[in-house]
C-alpha cells in the first residue's frame, strides 16, 4: 500500500514538473483598433500607447500580420481555429445568434486543455450561444424604435435566466469565462462561466447612459440589468482577468484569451483617461485600452509569470468608419500607411497590430515584415507544446517558428494568404503581391476629399492586382498589365476555396 502511495506521489510530481516546462499563453485581442492606433506601429500616431509600446520593445512587432476577416466574429473563430472563417461563414453572430463552432471543432482552448493547461476566455465572445435553451415559450418580441430603425426585441421575460446558457466558451474547452458577451448586443448583464451574474430586468435605453463623447451607440435593443453601466465594463473585465491570474499555480500552466470589447464603438473612455490622447475621445478610448492592456501584464510580473509566458497582442480588424472624420479633426489616420478600414479587403481592413513577445526564444525589440496571420497561432503553439495537429485540425495554420527564432528566409513563410471579409470578395496576398477578385476592396464608402486627397480614382477592370513591396497604400492597379500573375493567383484562390487547405500539415 505505502508503495503505491509513494508511486502516486512520483508521479503527480512528474506531471506537476512535466507541466512547469511549458509556457504560459496570454492573448491580449482588441477590438477595431487599426495598425495605425499603435504607438510603436506609427511614428506619427496621436495616441500614447506606452504599456503595448512596452511589450512590443520586448518581443517582435509584424509589420505584415493579418486578421482572418475585416469583421470580428469571423476573425475570433479563425484564431481560435486555426482556419480561416470563410470555409464555414462570413458575417456576424447577431443578438441571441447560435454558436459558430460545431462539436468536433478544434480550438486552442481544447489543445491546451488536453495538455494539462487551466484555460480562460475574459471579455468579449461574439461567437455564439445556445440561448434557445433557457428561452421560454410564447412570450412575445416588442416593437422598438420608430420608422425605418424600429427593430424587434425580445423582452426580459423571454427567458429562464436562472438556466444555464449552454453552446459558449465552457463548450470550446475553457475551464472559466467572464464576460459581457458583446458590449453592444443584448442582453446587457455580465456572463460568468454558463449563467447570467445578474438577471436583466428591463429593456435596454441608452438614455440612462452617461452622454457618449463620440459616435453613436450603436447598442442594439433588448434586456439589460438595472442600472447598467456600460462605461465600467472595459475596467470590469480587466480586474477579472487579473484575479483570474492571481489565482493561477506555478506548477500548472495557463491559458488566458483576453478579448477586449474596446476600442470597438460604444466609444466611451471613462473619465480618467480623458484627453490623453491627441486623437478625441476614441484616442482616449485607445489609451484606456493600452492602460487595461498594463494591468494584466502587471499581474503576470506580479505572479511571477512573466518570464514563462508567451504574450500575443493583435486585433480582429481595422478600425471602423469614424476613422474618416478622426483624421479631418484631428490628423490621426488609424489605419497607418494602408488603405481602407473595417470590413474593407483593403489592407487597412485587415492589416492589424501583431506582437508576439515569447521569454528565452524571440529577440526584445526585433521587428519582422513576414507576412502572417492570426491563424497561424495555432500551429506555433502546437509546436511549443508538444501537441501533433492532424491533417484536419487548424487547416491554414503555419509555424511561425523561423520567423520568431530570427531566420532568414529565402522565400516566404506562407504560400499564400487568403483575405476576406463579405462572400462578395475575396484577396489573396502572395509574396509582395496583393489580388483583390473584385472590382473594389472596399465595402464601406469612403468620402470623396479622402480620395482626393489621397489619389485614389476608379478602376475600370474586373479585378485588382498590387504590389504590395512597391505600393503600399494601393495606388497603381496592375491587372491589366500582369495577366499571367492574375491568372496564377485566381487559380491557387479558387484551390484555396474549393477546400485545399493552406498550410503544409493539411495537405
């Protein structure tokens, strides 16, 4: 009996040493923030950004990475799954929306739980639930708004809120959430594991709101709590990731998705962090992120985490369509040097902050122009951890290792990377070269003095082709005078698009 006590006791302890070794994973994933936003991405940019600065002089900042899509829900499933959104979906989840993942997906969530990793989503999911579980029977919407903007909206007794709402994180392998769901969806209450922390009660109205300093907010009707406040979810959030952290052991690692639910419209900077920035409330809005961002790297050097944690900053697309106005007022143009903004095929829609910062293996400070893409955390970190991803699992996925470890490549990484955000348009980027297969990558209007400004006329032919090298805000239309590149590119999209998976372990 005593020898299998202490057979048992070697190896709890050989499984508590085994996994000691691996690292940490932190993500930190804003929310519309452009590669413009970030201080250490623009010389010129009107927003201080000094904790992401700060990380990104401790790792490696991507001056080429990508978000999956130009909208959020599919950008958010395409880094959790290491594929791309558009092999099962293109637009949003929308209020009380089914999940997006089935059963058998893969996720990040679930490979580090098969490792032995305590794993955690704070923030924003945007991906779906199974609210039909805990919806009551023949209770009717109501009818809000008035003209073209009355909209239908379940009522707070639509639903059981004491039933667990099934189908969310917990179901795509974190052991914890907390959350808002979406900042601007209903229903507005806070969301910790499976239940509801507080019943709502009454129908969402902004009018109960503190002022909104900038833009509109966009808050779509429905049941809200009492007393509501959006203004302290982003601080609320925060503070739970950092108790989750002080919670974590160092003979167990962990995984932390730490979706921020700024600087996403409702812009609402709270009070402290007004006019710190030169950019108007949204600026502020991007400095209280950046502060949010430094509580939760605190708490990693706090724990003692810091020097075995792998820190991933980026974001699920480009800024949205206030930008316009931001760079008239106030000179700060959020999407940098590329052209375009959220939802766009433009670079500016896609094209987002990425930092990796990885203790031991990437150098502080190093800076990469490879071009890579959210997708591509999973097999990185597969990689690390020891877990073999088979020929179905995260499909478009590469190992950025040569990347991280400072090698000099002869060719790029990827063969090709596929950006879309609307079925109505597809790109793919190889090597310097960028064709958009469609007569415009932009799906929201841009105003006629930024064109001007910006040289910026109509194409007349079927498709877009650039280089990307040459011309990076995507001025001079190749496509008629490259037919054979064109030809090239179309046919490795349509192979993409038919099912062929990007990466090499999915061929």
């Amino acid at each position: 009996m005593m020898k299998k006590s202490i057979l048992y006791a070697v190896l709890a302890c050989a499984c508590a040493t085994f996994a000691a070794d691996k690292p940490n994973v932190l993500i930190l994933y804003a929310d519309d923030m452009g590669f413009g936003d970030l201080g250490a991405n623009n010389p010129d940019s009107k927003i201080p950004t000094p904790n992401l600065d700060q990380l990104a002089s401790e790792g490696m900042r991507f001056t080429d990475g990508h978000s999956s899509s130009g909208i959020c829900t599919p950008s958010r499933f395409a880094l959790l799954t290491g594929q791309h959104h558009w092999r099962r979906f293109h637009g949003i989840v929308n209020a009380f929306g089914e999940s997006v993942f089935e059963p058998d997906d893969f996720t990040l969530a679930k490979m580090f739980k098969s490792k032995g990793y305590s794993t955690a989503a704070v923030g924003k999911w945007h991906l779906g639930w199974d609210w039909n579980a805990s919806k009551r029977e023949n209770v009717p919407s109501e009818t809000v708004g008035e003209g073209k903007k009355k909209k239908k909206a379940f009522k707070p007794e639509a639903f059981d809120w004491s039933k667990p709402v099934t189908g969310g994180p917990l179901d795509q392998g974190f052991d914890y959430y907390f959350g808002d769901g979406t900042i601007n969806f209903p229903p507005y209450c806070f969301i910790e594991n499976d239940r509801v922390v507080e019943a709502p009660s009454v129908m969402m109205d902004t009018k109960l709101f503190k002022k909104i300093p900038e833009g509109s907010w966009e808050f779509r009707p429905g049941p809200m709590v009492d007393g509501w406040d959006p203004y302290q979810v982003l601080p609320s959030l925060a503070d739970k990731a950092v108790a989750w952290i002080g919670k974590q052991k160092k003979d167990q690692p962990f995984f932390l998705y730490f979706a921020f639910p700024s600087p996403h419209a409702p812009i609402i900077p709270n009070d402290e962090y007004r006019g710190k920035s030169e950019a108007g409330p949204y600026g502020d809005f991007v400095f209280e992120t950046d502060a949010m961002a430094g509580k939760i790297l605190q708490a990693l050097e706090q724990g003692g985490f810091s020097d075995n944690t792998i820190v991933v900053f980026t974001a699920d697309n480009g800024p949205e369509k206030y930008a316009y106005e931001r760079l008239q007022k106030y000179g700060h143009w959020s999407s940098g040097k590329q052209r375009g903004l959220k939802r766009d095929v433009w670079e500016g829609g896609h094209r987002v902050p990425f930092v990796i910062k990885w203790p031991g293996r990437v150098q502080g400070g190093s800076t990469s122009s490879e071009t890579v893409s959210q997708v591509d955390l999973a097999a990185t970190l597969a990689a690390e951890i020891g877990y073999d991803l088979t020929a179905k699992e995260a499909i478009d996925s590469y190992d950025l290792a040569p990347v991280l470890d400072g090698k000099e490549l002869k060719q790029p990484l990827r063969e090709a990377t596929v950006q879309n955000t609307y079925d109505s348009a597809f790109a793919l980027r190889k090597g310097d070269w960028m064709l958009i297969d469609a007569k415009s990558g932009e799906h929201s209007k841009s105003p006629g003095w930024f064109n001007e400004a910006r040289g910026y006329g109509k194409d007349g032919t079927p498709g877009l082709l650039y280089n990307l090298a040459k011309d990076p805000a995507q001025h001079e239309n190749l496509y008629a005078s490259h037919p054979e590149k064109v030809a090239q590119m179309k046919a490795l999209l349509e192979r993409y698009k038919g099912g062929e998976g990007c990466a090499p372990h999915a061929k």
